[in-house]
C-alpha cells in the first residue's frame, strides 16, 4: 500500500542553490521521522522529473513537487497545479505539470490534487553550496512544510497555497 502523500524533491546538489530540493529532503526525512509522520509520506528524490515519475502518482491522496527557482518571489511560493495540456515534453526533464498529464494519458483519470513549493534560490553554479539567502529561504520554506504535513489534506493546503496573480 502506497503512502497517501508523494513529495518529489527535485534539484542538483553541485549546483549552489539547485541543490535546495535535495537539502529540503534531507531535512524533511529526518523531521518526519521524528515526529512519528514518516509512514504517511513517501519521499523521493531525483535530479529532475521525468515521464515515469507520473507512476509514483498512483493510489495517493496529495502530492508535492518541492524544487529551487531562479525568479520565485522569495521566500518561496506554495501553489496548486493541474495537468499542462498539450504540453510538449521528451523523455527528459519535465515540469510537475507535464508530470499530471502524463498520468492522465496513461491512467486515463485525474491525477491526486498536486502543488509545487517553489524556493527561491540566488545562485546555480556548479560547484557551489547553498547561497545564505537559500538557507534562509529554506527555512522559512521548511516552517510551512512542517505544517502542512501535520495536516496532510487538500482543504488544508489549498488555504496555505499562495494566491496566483494575474
């Protein structure tokens, strides 16, 4: 039986501030751990999304794609996500978007309720650790995660999510 909750944690550890999905991980692992959550959470992590990622959609009730960007208003944004529809994607990289409508192509149903936790990261060049500005990004980002998974329900985190502007 699959855990009713997947978190994807997504980036490159060599990359300075990609690496702030991996790190979010590692800490989250530990955290859920200790907080006696771990078997409600299935956590996985990968360097980026990819097509059969949409397999580890199935049997779960949420699912949260957590990964580092460039542009993202900091500290981090918390938002809902549907399937991209005729989205072109390859076998390689996908958004967590393309990563939905391939389990509605291949399931042929709606995939779970799924939203992205966006860090801001400052910088991506290899070779380089986290940025002090990631680290307080991902903090302040961990304090959500910590509540929402206390409360692993759709009602509960669409009031968390952040409005979309126009």
């Amino acid at each position: 039986m699959s855990a009713p909750v997947v978190i994807f944690a997504v980036g490159n550890p060599s990359r300075g501030d990609d690496a702030l999905g991996p790190e979010c991980y590692g800490q989250l692992e530990k955290w859920l751990k200790n907080e006696m959550l771990a078997e409600q959470f299935e956590l996985i992590e990968d360097f980026q999304l990819q097509i059969e990622h949409a397999l580890d959609l199935q049997g779960r009730q949420l699912a949260l794609f957590i990964d580092a960007g460039a542009n993202t208003p900091g500290p981090y944004t918390f938002q809902r996500i549907a399937p991209a529809s005729g989205a072109a994607y390859t076998t390689h990289e996908l958004p967590p978007e393309a990563v939905l409508q391939v389990y509605v192509q291949t399931e042929g149903q709606e995939p779970p309720p799924a939203f992205v936790l966006c860090i801001r990261g400052e910088t991506f060049e290899l070779g380089e650790g986290l940025s002090a500005a990631a680290n307080r990004h991902l903090e302040a980002a961990f304090g959500l995660l910590n509540s929402l998974c206390r409360q692993p329900s759709l009602a509960a985190w669409e009031r968390a999510a952040t409005p979309v502007s126009a």
